[in-house]
C-alpha cells in the first residue's frame, strides 16, 4: 500500500508541474522559519533591550552640552561625562554605541522615528515633552540664566527688566526657555535661532547680534570661561528651573527601567563623580542647588 501511495505522488508531480513548484516553495519557507539569521529583523513584540542584546548594537541620539557631552570639530571624537555613562552602559550589554548627532528641538521625532533606541543629549524634562517621550530619572539640577557684554549685567536685576521695548533677546528655538519667552514676554525683540549648537544665544551677544542671550546655567558656565567680554545676567534667578535627563520612546518601560537602574549604580558606587572630576565641571544634583559653586570642590569634593 505505501509503495502505491508513493507511486501516485510521483505521478501526480509528473503529470502536474505546478505541484512541484508549490511543495518545493512549502520547502523553503519551512527551512526559512528555522534558520532566521541572528541579526534579521525581529517581530514587532521585542522590545529595545531585546533588540540591543541581539544585534549587539546601541544607537544613541546626542547634541552637544559641554562637559555632559563634547565633541572635536575636526575629528568627531567624543568625550564628556555622558559619554563615559553611555558606553559604561554598553560594556554591560556587550553592544557597540552608535552615535547619531541630532539637533535639541527634533530629538522626541527621532525615537518616535526609532533613528535611536536613547537620547543621551541632556534635555529639559518638561510637561510638554513628556507627552511624546519618558525620561529618565534626573542626572542633574539647572535653570536658564543669560548673558550680556561685560559691564552691562547690572542693568538686568529682574527678569521683568529684560523684557524692555528695543532690547533684542536671544533663545534657542525649542528650548524650555523659548516656551517661557513666548509665554510672559511682550515687549523685548526675540531672536529665535535654530541649530544643533546649544551657545548660538550667547554668541549672538558676543557677535552683537543680540543684547542678551538666555541658556542653560550649564551652557553659560562653560562658555563665559571662553569669552571674558561677556558676564552672567541674573546668575541668583535662574528662571525655568528643572532638571536635565535622557529620553526614551513612550512604550519603552522595561528599557527605561533598565537604563535607570544603570544610572543609579553609577551614581551609588560614585563613577558619576569621578566623570565629574575628569572633566573639571561639576553638575548641580541637588534640586535647590541652582547657584554654581565657586570650585568643583563643592561638591566632588564630598564623594569618595
């Protein structure tokens, strides 16, 4: 019997070429399902930190914020204390950091997009952000302050006294700052500029594009160390004050939950510090701490 049945296959393939073509295609798919490449491309299910450990990658959105990150212009290599967290990060889940620079005011587009899988670039955790991304826990406490060409600072003694008829005031487009401008500025002339370069406020001061340029404490501090014709604006009233994180996509929480966890070790067993020091810039941890200290002391100098 099992002779005739397999003489009655072959001839049916004989006598039907299409039979052939559909049971040599059935072949194929069913060996395809068994031997999926490690790298091939996953079901919609698996998550960021499923995706990370298998294709041993770990794509990263960044902009430049000295000393969480900084990059060189001619070469393109990065250092900063942010970078030294993200590839501590990656070592631990044996993957390669792949950097994608981006600009502050297009980074929620760009995880929605899933161009990265984080965004390392230190961003303002604000209500309106929240609404497309997660943030992760705080890595550091700033407000926006301003700058003004030397001697001009003591004109500025409240916020109100910017907001003055023919006074040009710059901000970054998209900053937390920005927001606040729009919100309670009526009379200043705003120059809103656009660009990956978080200090084009405060350089519009020094070019003498603008007669005060508002940033983050974190960018003024850095960059009057640069520029000696310029002086802080209002450096005890630092409005919008928040604290800076990391942002994931807002279905992501087994891998926000991760790169928590991961912070917080860092900061437990006082590697963050020791990025601190490296760099010479200390960061603001506690949230009333909104005034820099004089020396990077203050603060490392606690931490063992």
């Amino acid at each position: 019997m099992k002779t005739q049945l397999n003489y009655g296959y072959f001839a049916l393939f004989r006598r039907f070429p299409m039979a052939r073509i559909l049971l040599f295609l059935c072949i194929n798919i069913l060996i395809g399902i068994g031997c999926t490449p490690k790298n091939a491309p996953a079901d919609a299910s698996e998550g960021t930190l499923e995706k990370v450990k298998r294709t041993k990658e770990l794509n990263v959105g960044y902009f430049v914020l000295e000393p969480s990150i900084m990059e060189e212009p001619n070469s393109g290599k990065k250092s900063g204390i942010f970078i030294d967290l993200i590839e501590s990060i990656g070592k631990s889940l044996d993957a390669k950091i792949v950097y994608h620079k981006i600009d502050l005011a297009n980074f929620a587009a760009g995880l929605q997009a899933k161009q990265f899988d984080l965004c390392i670039g230190a961003t303002f955790a604000t209500p309106k952000r929240a609404a497309a991304v997660l943030f992760t826990r705080p890595l550091f406490y700033s407000g926006y302050t301003g700058v003004a060409k030397k001697g001009m600072a003591k004109n500025y003694t409240k916020w109100s006294q910017i907001d003055a008829i023919g006074l040009r005031v710059a901000v970054k487009q998209g900053s937390a700052i920005d927001d606040y401008i729009a919100a309670d500025f009526k009379n200043a002339k705003i120059i809103r500029l656009s660009g990956a370069d978080l200090t084009l406020p405060l350089a519009a001061v020094s070019s003498g594009q603008a007669d005060v340029g508002l940033m983050n404490q974190q960018t003024v501090y850095t960059y009057l160390r640069a520029h000696p014709e310029l002086e802080e604006v209002l450096p005890d009233q630092p409005a919008v004050p928040t604290n800076f994180s990391w942002a994931v996509r807002p279905d992501d929480l087994r891998w926000l939950n991760f790169i928590n966890t991961c912070l917080e070790y860092q900061e437990n067993t006082g590697e963050l510090y020791r990025y601190e020091k490296k760099y010479g810039i200390p960061l603001l941890h506690a949230r009333t701490q909104l005034a820099y200290p004089s020396s990077t002391v203050a603060i490392i100098g606690k931490t063992k």
